[in-house]
C-alpha cells in the first residue's frame, strides 16, 4: 500500500500492512498534550492530524509490523521533553511517543475549537496591516496621541512567561540587595515610571493575550543625574514560545547605509561629524 502525510507536498510511502477487517480495537478519544501543541505552534507536520480538528474514537484500519518502520522513521534523535515525551521524524510526520507526566489542559483541548477566538488576536491581511494600524489611533483628553501595538499576525503564539519574568526578577534583587544605594535608585527609577504613568500594576486576573517583560538596571556613570535606570527586556524567550519582539512588527531599516556613509565621507577635503 501507499500512505502519505496530510500536509501539503507529503512524500509517498510504500509499506507492507495488514487490512484489519474484524475490528481490532479503536484509537480512543484523542487527548492533546502541550508538546504536540508546541510543535505545532512552530510549523511542524504531525503525524495525527486529528490534533488539528476535532476526532473521537477512531476505529483502526491497518496494522503495520515492525520490518516496515524503516520505510517510514527517519534514523535520526527525537526531539524530547521532560514530560517524557518524544517527537520522532518520519515521512509522515511527527511521531509523538513515550510515557507523559503531563496533565490534562483544557486550553489545548480546544485549541482548535477556539483557535478564531481567541482574545484580542484580530487577524490582519499583510496589505491592511498600516490601515488598521492608522484607525486604531486614538488621542487623550490631554491631547496626547495613543498608538497601538504594531502587532503581526501571529500575536496568538506570545504565552504568558511569568515565571521566566519572577525568576529574573528574584535574581536581580539579589544583586541589588548587595548595593543599598543602587536598590533605592533603581526603586525610585520604577516609582517614577508609575508617577508619568508609564507602567502600572499588573492585572493577575486578566485573561486576554498578555505576557510579562522582565527587567534589569543599567548603570550609567557618565550621567549627572540618573546613574542607574531600568530597562525592559522585549527580546526575552520564554521556553516554548516566542519573544515579544518576535511578535511586533520591525519596520523599516533607519540605520544609514555604511557603504554610502564611507563614500560620502571620502568625496570633500574636511568631513563634518556630528552627534544629535
């Protein structure tokens, strides 16, 4: 027989199977686990497809012996998680195995059942990303500008790395602890941030798309006045998922050419430098 992947430009397998034509037994009702969401959410093609629509019982159709596993797996290390799963490459997808500590999520559970609702991820069409971007513009009463976030269309793959965040921020107090005067500083430099309205307390309770941004001092003692300053961190990872960065979009380059910047330099007699 023939079997491919359900993905598009799957390559073919011959293998050698066994028609069950009694019933042997049915797949059970299909439970998602996170590491299969995982991959999933970073492109990989999976062997079950049932992860990306809804299935219950399956009643099994074919039995494949043993000697034909080499037509099909890859001879290649699992990628592997500590929940005790296993993901092996094969030509019909990924093959998750192995015995799993994990519980049950409802969250992953319907994933795909919710995957158009999910909150506050509004798709936008690469060509109608500065439209929306301009309409959602909004202004105070104090007649400032409010603009929203330049998200790109995978926003939804952002998770929640709060412990990542409250890891890095135990650390750094640690740090600071051992500098009294650096500690005030820093701690007057988040006052002052919550003072302009800069920041503000997180919401432990808020449901919707949100992550957390860890941060750290950045000392300067060049300064006069502000020697230590917070900065946040976009490009921090949680384990799984991406960045904020990775989910914001770029824009266009603004740093000067430095092919041009040198030729420039060199056409005139004195060059003019200047820091703005």
């Amino acid at each position: 027989m023939t079997a491919r992947g359900t993905w598009p430009g799957a390559p073919t397998v011959r293998i050698e199977a066994l028609e069950a034509t009694d019933k042997v037994g049915s797949t059970g009702p299909y439970q998602t686990t996170e590491f299969a969401r995982k991959l999933w959410l970073e492109n990989e093609n999976l062997a079950d497809d049932r992860f990306e629509r809804e299935g219950g019982d399956e009643d099994v159709g074919i039995l494949v012996g043993m000697d034909q596993m080499l037509n099909i797996m890859f001879n290649e290390s699992a990628t592997t998680r500590p929940c005790g799963l296993r993901a092996y490459t094969s030509n019909l997808g990924k093959v998750i195995g192995g015995p799993s500590q994990e519980k049950t999520s409802k969250q992953s559970q319907t994933i795909v059942k919710n995957f158009a609702n999910l909150n506050d991820c509004v798709a936008v069409e690469k060509d109608d990303q500065f439209r929306s971007f301009c309409e959602d513009i909004t202004r105070f009463d104090d007649g400032r500008y409010c603009t929203p976030i330049p998200w790109t269309t995978d926003r939804w793959r952002m998770e929640i790395n709060h412990q990542m965040a409250a890891g890095r921020l135990r650390g750094m107090l640690t740090k600071l602890r051992k500098s009294p005067v650096d500690l005030a500083n820093y701690t007057k430099e988040i006052e002052q941030l919550i003072a302009n309205g800069f920041v503000e307390e997180a919401d432990f309770n808020y449901e919707g798309l949100h992550t957390y941004l860890p941060h750290h001092p950045v000392y300067r003692t060049d300064k006069a006045t502000t020697k230590i300053r917070p900065v946040f961190d976009g490009a921090a990872r949680s384990r799984y998922g991406p960045s904020l960065n990775d989910v914001l979009e770029t824009g266009p380059n603004l740093n000067p050419d430095l092919l041009s910047v040198l030729m420039r330099f060199r056409m005139n007699r004195i060059a003019w430098i200047a820091d703005i």
